[in-house]
C-alpha cells in the first residue's frame, strides 16, 4: 500500500496515525517531492473509479490561476486535467491511499482510511 501525502496536511497526518494504529504496511510518497506523471495519474484515477476533475483541489491558488473553474468536465477535456495534475501536483486531493487489492482511494475521513487498511496486512512501514 502508498499513501500519497502532503505532511503539511492535517488529514495526511490523521490517515497515518490511523494506518499505524491499524498495522498497515504501507510507503509514503510525499507526492509534492515526487510528482506523479500523467500515466500514472490515469491508472490511479482508474483505480479509484474517479475522472480527474474529482480528485482537483479546486480552491488552490493554482487552481485559480488556471481557470479550472471554467474547464469542461467532459471525455474531451480529460487528458488537460490530468496534465494539469501532472504539472501542479498540489492541485491533487490527498491523501490518496493505493491498497494492495489494486483499488484506491481518497482518505478524507478515518473509514475510508480504515477501510484501506482493511485491504493490505502486515506491519512494515517505509518511507520514501
């Protein structure tokens, strides 16, 4: 499991004292650091069953900038999206938790986190 976080973010911070009360073994990715690129953006949001526009901070100063307000949500605008997530990586809704079972999701709230660790085992942590 890897958990994509901001340790800046409270809701980061709360998903990980949560994976570790549970024994979750997970890696953290500190996705500011190491930005996911665009293909692996598609297969993330394929695993969440999400399009890119719902897993957009749209409220961030580079959100504004873009005008994403204004995008399309559509089939056609959806490679500008993710290309926009590629290139402004703090425009990515965190913390984003990839389980072992191939699913994903976005760990907003202590269940979905604990459901996440619901789905991997062991007690390994890594950091990276």
């Amino acid at each position: 499991m890897e958990i994509w976080l901001n340790p800046a973010c409270s809701k980061c911070r709360s998903a990980v004292e949560i994976l570790d009360e549970e024994g979750a073994s997970y890696t953290v990715r500190r996705y500011l650091e190491d930005p996911p690129g665009a293909e692996e953006l598609r297969g993330v949001l394929q695993r969440l069953g999400l399009e890119p526009w719902d897993i957009t901070r749209t409220q961030e100063p580079e959100a504004k900038e873009l005008g994403l307000g204004e995008w399309e949500r559509t089939d056609a605008a959806r490679e500008r999206w993710i290309a926009a997530l590629a290139a402004h990586p703090r425009l990515i809704q965190r913390p984003i938790i990839t389980a072992d079972d191939g699913s994903a999701l976005v760990g907003r709230s202590a269940e979905a986190v604990r459901e996440a660790a619901a789905r991997t085992g062991g007690e390994e942590t890594s950091y990276g």
